[in-house]
C-alpha cells in the first residue's frame, strides 16, 4: 500500500470527448477527477453504455493525463517527518501532501509546492538512524519519529522492535519495558522464533518473531548493525521526483492532482 497521484485530462472541459451515450448529464467530480453523470437512475439508460465511454471518451486512459506511484506509506511518512523538523519552511508541501489516500491539490498549490522542493534541495537536514545487513549494507528499517521508531508490531511475539537514537530496542507491549538493545547484532532462527544476540556484550533474548530482513534477501541477514548519520537532500530523490513530476503536469494543465 502507498500512495498515488495523478492529473486528470481536460478533454471533457474543451470538448475533445466523443460524445457521451444519449441521456446522460455529465460532470467532472471535484473529489475524483473521474467524468460522472447526474441523471443516472433512470432505468432507461444504458449505464453499462456511460461506463464503457468514461473509459475510452479520450485518447487518455481512462481520462488520466499523467500518474506517478509517489512511494509507500512508510516513505511518505519518512519524508513528512523531515518536512516537519522544518514546518516553517515548508507549510504548503506538509498541507497538500496527504496522510491517507484521497485528496486534491489545486493547480495553484501544486505552484507553491514545486517552489518549496526547490528550497527543500537546498536544506540543511537532520540525522537518520538505519539497521542494514552487515554483509551487503542492504537497509532493513529506518526510524519513523512519528511511528515511535517503531517497525515491527508484536502481534503474536507481545513485543515491539524498533530504532530508538542510536539502537535496536525490543520492547515488551504488556510492560513497555525493553528487553534487548544493540547496535550490532546476530539473529539466529529457532522454528516460529528468533534469537537476537547482541555481538558486543553476548547478551540475548528469544522471541516469537521472523527473522528481520527476510522481505528483502534470502536468506535474511544474519548479522546487523544500526548506523547514524545526516540526510542529504537526495535520499528523497524518489518521492520528490515523483511529486515534482506530477505538480508541474498540474500546473502546466491547469488542473488538480488527485491523490489516490
């Protein structure tokens, strides 16, 4: 799940649709940015007829002009909370970039966004905390402030694993307390549990929980550390490419970008 975006055409407002199925009353919805008809219940009407046209009315699929795949929520999310240690700066980006799917962002917000990306490739920004596989730097999990730097929900386990400032926490959810904390770690695999052993001090503790990486190689990691460091402006590359496209097609159409 993630979010997306995309700038509806303007065929329908400067008349370069075919012509709708007789009967019919149509509109742009605001919300959507999908071609609907107002008097549609009169069983009549062929509303298999008006669904077929709102898909083929235009040379657009399905009256689309232009999308992007923004990111995943944990992206967007990540990039929020960088937003926001410099809320000042960037009021209109945090105020149009959504925290669910749906939405709309008017041609003339999408301006004053495409100014703000700007300013933001030119900040100064804050420190990030990764777990990465020891053997190939893959990154496993980065903090999310605003998730409590929490990445794995302990449904069946009872425990929390998550990034605090500088370490890998366990966190029991019955007591808050945390159980295991390490920089640098091995994780061994006991059938439906997993052993996490912190390298330096051989302390250790067993959970009921998958082994962490495998969603990303396989075999998951056996070994990990959790590094600091500054963002650059480009560790966003993704998400602002992806906004910076969309915001000038809106700009450019005169139309909203729908979030999605």
């Amino acid at each position: 799940m993630g979010l997306g975006a995309f700038v509806p055409c303007r065929c329908w407002e400067e008349g370069r649709c075919k012509p709708a199925p007789e009967g019919f009353e149509i509109f742009r919805d605001p919300e959507t940015g999908a071609l609907d008809a107002v008097n549609d219940r009169d069983p009549r009407l062929d509303r298999e007829a008006l669904v077929d046209w709102r898909y083929s009315s235009c040379e657009h699929d399905e009256g689309e002009y232009a999308s992007e795949r923004i990111l995943n929520w944990g992206g967007v999310t990540a990039f929020r909370d960088e937003l926001e240690r410099l809320a000042d700066r960037f009021p209109v980006l945090l105020a149009e970039i959504p925290r669910v799917n749906g939405g709309t962002t008017s041609p003339d917000a999408a301006r004053a966004s495409l100014l703000e990306l700007e300013a933001f490739e030119r900040s100064e920004l804050g420190t990030f905390v990764r777990l990465l596989a020891v053997s190939n730097g893959e990154l496993i999990a980065e903090r999310i402030d605003s998730h409590g730097g929490v990445f794995v929900l302990g449904g069946r386990s009872g425990y929390d694993i998550g990034l605090d400032a500088r370490a890998l926490f366990i966190r029991s959810r019955a007591t808050q307390e945390v159980v295991f904390r390490s920089k640098r770690l091995t994780q061994t695999p006991f059938g439906e549990e997993t052993k996490f052993t912190d390298v330096e001090s051989g302390r250790s503790v067993q959970i009921a929980s998958e082994m962490l990486g495998g969603h990303f190689q396989y075999p998951p990691p056996q070994e990990l550390e959790v590094v600091t460091g500054r963002h650059l402006p480009s560790d966003f590359d993704f998400i602002t490419g992806a906004l910076r496209r969309i915001f000038t097609v809106s700009v450019e159409l005169r139309s909203p970008v729908i979030w999605c």
